[in-house]
C-alpha cells in the first residue's frame, strides 16, 4: 500500500521481473547455498526483513529455502509452512475464480458489474458503456485504485472498517474520468469488487468459495482468510520498515483484493498446477487468465486476468507480487521452462522480495541495493509554503502538497497521506517507503515542479494551478 508511484497498491508494478531468452533445456536455479546467501544478505546485512521464505519449482522438483525468524525476538525458525499474507497475490485467486465461473457458465466475461448487485445500486457508466467483470480483472475499468470514502479509523489496519454499505455508496456516486477499457491503472478497489461480486453469484461469501473451488481441488490446505488454530501457531508477525512488529490486516469487504494468507508449500501447490506438473480441473481456467492481454502502458509488460505479464527477447514472465502493512510477496513462473518462484518476507520494506523472484528466474536481474540512509535536518517552516500545491507528474498522477503547522506532506492521487522529511532546503524524504523528492525553482527562487526519486527512476512534475 505505501508506494508513491502511480503503479500497484498492494503491489509495486515499477519492481518489473526482467526476462532474457533462455532456452528451457539451459534454466537452471541456482544452488540452495547460493539462494540461502542472498536471504542472508538481505536480512543481516541490508536488514530489509526479519524472516523470508523462498519456494522454486522446476522439472526436478520444488525446493524451500529459509532464513530468519518467525518474529523479531523470536528465534522460531521459518519453514514452507509458516504462513504470510500474500496481498494482492489475492487478486490472482479472484481472477481464476472469474475464469472458472465462465467455464462453468456462471458468468461471462462481458457481463456488466452491475448485474451482480442489488438492485438500488448504480454502477458508474461513461459513453453508454458499462464496467464488464473483465474490466475489473485487468484495471481497466476506470476506478480509482482506493474509494474515496475508505476513512481509515486505525492506520494499523486500513481496510478493517471498510463496509458494504459504504462501498455501494462510493460506486452509486461516482463520476468515471475516462472511458472504460480505455486505460490500465491498478484498481484495489476493482479487485475487492470482483471478489463481491463473484461471492454474491455464487451465493457465498469469497472465503468459502476461493476454498471450495480453488483450495480443496488444488489441496491447498492452508491457504485462508480465517485461520485455524494450527495456522495461528505458524503465522509469522509482519513488520514495518523499522523492523517492529505491526498488526494484521482485514479486508471484510475487499476480500478480492488482498485478504488471503498463505504458505510457500501451499503457493509452489498452485504453482504447479498453473505449470501443469498436476492435472487439476482448475487447468482451462488457468489458461484462460492468459488469454485475455491489454496493454498497461509500460513497454514490454502486459495484463492478463489477474497475472501480469513481462515479455522481453521473447520469453514471458507472468507474475504478481503483495505487500500489505507487514509483508512482502512474489509469485512468478515461466510456463516455457516451466519453473516458478515463491518469496515471502514478514516485513513491509521498500526494497520487498520482488527483486529476488525476479533474479532466481532471470540472473541477469540485478538484486536491489538496500536503500540509502537519510538524514533529516532542521530548516525554515516557513519554506514550506512556497511549496505547498499540486504537482502532475502524469495525466492520472498528480502529488498533493500540503503544510500543517511545522510539518510538510505529499499525497498521491488515490493514496493516503504521508508526511516528508527535509535533508536540505528542495531535498526531502518519505520513512514509510524508500522515495524522496526534489522541488524545482526558477531564476526568481519560485517554485515549478518536482521530482519523485523512487525505485530507480526519476519522475519531474509541473506545478498545476
């Protein structure tokens, strides 16, 4: 959730798995020492996570491997049992549900949202044209990533309090800004309202069907949203970027978008059936999530029903990565070498595990330095009117910058409100999440844009009025 660029929520699609040709015959993973090295190294030495859990699939089997611990302070070791939230690794699970129900007959992919809802709900429509369930499995559907009316009660757990009721408010009053189909913008909101939708036609809740038609046929037996006993015992405690222990989260209402927890086991099980190292009835759905492609906008990746989709020098990565308040998660495979990655962190940090997915199916794929230390300095408040205003960094991606009394905050279109941190005078930082930002000026010392500095890239956006 706590990212500035205007990519995925739960996920951060500007952490793209990059993919080179590699014949099938020629992939190989490496060695778990070499693997254990790089979960080492991220742990003790960049101190990006307390405990990751990394699963790889290939021809010659699957393999767990593990460093660190079930909590800080805990020296309970972490295994391919121990559970995570995955986040928005949920929505892959909404979306096979979707292709499913079509193979059932159930629905159909241009079946309009609002067939699904109560009566006295009003989907939004733009050009006599209405948000097909496709549209909301490939955020097209012109919905904003968050409702505007999603009132965070407890920071802690941003989603816990977020109703029904106030989710049919939101969509009976909204104004789309754009035509449905006409553009790829990453949708929470999208993804928990599939997941409500699916659970209505199926006449219960998306828990017991994500379970009865995904889990029982896959044997995927901790894989929930409620946890039994022994899932409790195994659930590791997610942590903030300071490395403390923070609280779960609940998505009673926007199940769909990220409300699952799971295990490594239980992930490389689904993965092997998307592989086709298992023969499971999920099988034509599965394909089918792929067979459907928009364009995002971003060169060389794509999205199918739920997965993304990298392509480069001919080989394609399909992926999702999660994160949530207190984890980090990576699921990715290659159906022509037919290998998979799993990378599950118990801590929400700017540098994730996607990079590791990414470099065990591509070793071309850099790792990601740990993100350099900032130092907050004192200067002038008063400097912090000047700068005070809105910036577009992209058509559907303004930064909001606000003052309240001795302190300066950014806010990002459909995101939440974090406070910015001066290292000089044009130089600040966020804590929550690895970026910073620069304020440009003109001869005459006034303000005109500014620049995002986050995952690599450097975004510059003009002051608007």
């Amino acid at each position: 959730m706590k990212k500035l660029l205007p990519v995925l929520a739960f996920a951060a699609l500007a952490l793209l798995p990059c993919a080179v040709a590699q014949s099938p015959a020629s992939f190989a993973f490496p060695p778990d020492s070499e693997i254990r090295q790089i979960l080492v190294d991220r742990i003790d030495k960049d101190r990006q996570s307390v405990g990751i859990v990394v699963g790889v699939i290939e021809p010659a089997g699957r393999r767990v491997i593990t460093y660190g611990s079930l909590e800080k302070g805990d020296k309970r070791p972490l295994n391919g049992d121990t559970v995570f939230e995955i986040g928005s690794v949920t929505k892959v699970f909404t979306s096979l549900l979707l292709t499913d129900m079509v193979q059932r007959g159930e629905v159909a992919l241009t079946d309009p949202v609002s067939k699904y809802l109560p009566p006295g709900v009003k989907m939004p429509e733009r050009g006599g044209r209405q948000i097909t369930l496709e549209d909301l499995a490939t955020h097209t559907s012109g919905l904003p990533r968050l409702p505007s009316n999603l009132a965070q009660k407890d920071p802690a757990n941003p989603y816990a309090d977020y109703s029904v009721e106030q989710l049919y408010q939101f969509l009976s009053s909204y104004q789309l800004t754009r035509d449905i189909g006409s553009q790829y913008e990453y949708s929470n909101l999208g993804g928990g309202l599939l997941g409500h939708v699916l659970a209505r036609r199926a006449g219960m809740n998306y828990e017991t069907l994500v379970r009865s038609r995904i889990c029982e046929p896959l044997g995927m037996k901790s894989t929930a949203i409620t946890l039994s006993a022994d899932m409790k015992a195994r659930f590791a405690a997610g942590h903030d970027q300071a490395l403390e222990t923070v609280a779960y989260w609940d998505l009673p209402t926007l199940a769909g978008a990220g409300a699952l927890r799971s295990t490594a086991n239980d992930l490389l099980t689904f993965l092997a059936a998307n592989l086709g190292y298992t023969k499971s009835p999920l099988a034509p759905a599965m394909a089918a999530m792929l067979a459907t492609r928009r364009p995002t906008g971003v060169s060389g990746l794509e999205i199918g029903l739920g997965w993304h989709v990298s392509t480069k020098d001919g080989r394609e990565i399909i992926w999702h990565n999660g994160g949530t308040g207190g984890f980090r998660t990576f699921v990715g495979f290659d159906l022509k070498s037919r290998v998979g990655v799993v990378a599950l962190s118990n801590t929400s940090t700017a540098t994730g595990v996607d990079d590791i997915g990414r470099h065990l199916l591509d070793n071309k794929s850099p790792l990601t330095p740990a993100p350099k230390e900032h130092k907050q300095v004192a200067v002038d408040p008063k400097l912090f009117d000047g700068y005070v205003g809105r910036y577009e960094l992209a058509p559907t991606f303004v930064i909001t910058v606000t003052r309240e009394g001795n302190q300066l905050f950014v806010q990002a279109t459909g995101q939440p409100k974090f406070e910015v941190f001066p290292e000089s005078d044009k130089d600040y930082f966020l804590k929550v999440v690895d970026a910073q930002i620069t304020f440009e000026t003109d001869s005459e010392g006034k303000v005109t844009g500014l620049t995002l500095h986050q995952n690599g890239i450097n975004k510059t956006g003009k002051r608007i009025e």
